[in-house]
C-alpha cells in the first residue's frame, strides 16, 4: 500500500473515476481506511 495523499472518487452509474486531494484534517481525525471511507 502506497500513500498518495488522494482519494479516487468512483461513480458506478457513469463508469468514471476521479482523482481527488485527500482532506488531510479529515486524515487525522479518522484514522485508517475504515475510518477516512466512512467519512467520505
């Protein structure tokens, strides 16, 4: 697992995929993928 500091924004209806800057004050406050994919 690498960290890139974004979050790939997938929307299924569309087939399209973004990349998007990962909110780093939400990085902290909810930590691990569990925690950032629940906020997200």
């Amino acid at each position: 697992m690498a960290w890139t500091q974004k979050v790939l924004r997938v929307d299924l209806a569309t087939g399209s995929c973004t990349p998007e800057a990962l909110n780093m004050d939400w990085a902290h406050q909810y930590l691990g993928q569990r925690g950032l994919a629940s906020r997200y």
